[in-house]
C-alpha cells in the first residue's frame, strides 16, 4: 500500500489534532463557553489528560479508555497496575486523578456540613454513595449531627476486610459525647455489592440504637451502600 493511501489508491483521512479543531468543539473552549455538564464523558477525560499518545489525540486516548474499562466509574475505580496498563499513563496521571477524586469527596462532604444533613436525604445518599460505594472493604462511618441535626464531624470508626468490619458500640458512645452529637446517622458499605441488609446489620443497628438511647442520642438512620441506591433503615422501618 501506498504511504498515506488506503488500499483503494484514495489519499487516507487527516486526523485532526484536538488545537486543529474549530474552536467551538475542543474540549476546553466546549466548557469555558457551555459549562462542563455539556461536556462528554471522554471530553471531560481528555482535558484531564491534556496530551495523547503517539498517533492519538488526548480525546481519542479518552474514548480508547472509557471502552477499555468499560466506562468513566470502572476506570476512576481501577487500581495503579490497571490504570497504567494503557501507553501514556503512568504513576503521575493515577496519583493525579485519585487527587481529583478526593478534591471531589471532600467538596461533597463540605456541601453536605453547609446543609442539614436528615432534612437533606437526597445530599445524603449522594455523598455516602460517593463515599463509601467503590470500595474493596468494608468501612462504618458516622455522621454525628447537633441539636438541629446539621453535621459536627463525618468519621470512619471501624474498617474491615471484604467480609466485614467490626463495630463495637461502647467506642460509638465514646466518640458521642466527646463531640457532644444529639443524633447520629450511620452508613456502611457492602463490597460485594449487594445493599440489602443482613441479619447481622440489623442486630448490630439494634444494639447500637439501644447504647446511644442511654445518652440520649438518636439514630436517625443506618444506610448500607452498595450498588444503585443505598438503603435507607429508617425508610425500611428498621429503626
């Protein structure tokens, strides 16, 4: 074949580098001039990445790793030795991007402590999922809530294994009163990704609801993440 022809003799399709773009399309002026929601998944990628790889431009390395991975969460979810498998990501772009997605965490956490979290369920299914849905172990967490029920602190008190964490609820009464928390919202996560709650989630809620009533403090929910919705004790009439 011809250097430069396809196998029909025609000349072969110039492939735009992203500066070569009309304006209005590259990736960065897109979201200066639309905002970033306008934006695709594999655009929002590529200005992350900034530069592609021999013979791909940052947005066709984006799409090649969006359909590698099997889309934008698999891939934000993969691990230093999955990530940079592909040519042009190395240990830089990973620490980078688990930068991003902390920054993005903590923005949540941050709106969340602005707002009142139990009048707010939605704010707080969100942030939890966020929180805690990609991991590979399981972790507790408690929201401990004032009088108004508006956040003191989010804290991470027991972690565990694939198969569970231990919780121990005199360690939970601890840490209330020394925050001085009205009420407390639990969330834990299930790795293998199934939020239903087990018989030994309902035992440990009960146990806990029962120590923390001794202080005085309300459990205004336990929520177990997996995937899709986190379910909602509270809604399920477990608490």
């Amino acid at each position: 074949m011809i250097p430069g022809k396809g196998l029909d003799g025609d000349a072969l399709p110039h492939r735009l580098s992203i500066r070569e773009w009309p304006e209005g399309e590259r990736p960065r002026e897109k979201l200066r001039a639309r905002g970033a929601a306008a934006l695709s998944d594999a655009e929002l990628l590529a200005i992350f990445l900034r530069t592609g790889v021999r013979g791909k431009s940052a947005l066709d390395l984006a799409q090649e790793l969006l359909a590698e991975h099997g889309g934008l969460r698999a891939l934000l979810g993969a691990d230093e030795t999955a990530f940079t498998r592909t040519s042009g990501l190395g240990p830089a772009k990973f620490a980078q991007i688990q930068a991003v997605l902390e920054l993005a965490r903590r923005h949540m956490g941050e709106a969340l402590q602005r707002g009142e979290a139990f009048t707010s369920p939605a704010a707080t299914r969100r942030y939890l999922s966020a929180r805690l849905r990609d991991l590979a172990y399981e972790v507790f967490v408690c929201l401990f809530l004032d009088t108004r029920h508006r956040i003191i602190r989010d804290e991470e008190l027991f972690r565990g294994t694939l198969d569970g964490a231990s919780v121990y609820p005199r360690e939970v009464v601890k840490r209330a009163l020394a925050l001085n928390a009205a009420a407390v919202i639990f969330a834990h996560n299930h790795p293998s990704g199934v939020a239903e709650p087990s018989a030994a989630d309902r035992a440990l809620t009960r146990r806990l609801v029962d120590a923390l009533s001794l202080v005085e403090v309300r459990v205004l929910d336990h929520f177990v993440v997996g995937e899709g919705e986190p379910v909602s004790f509270a809604e399920r009439g477990l608490i």
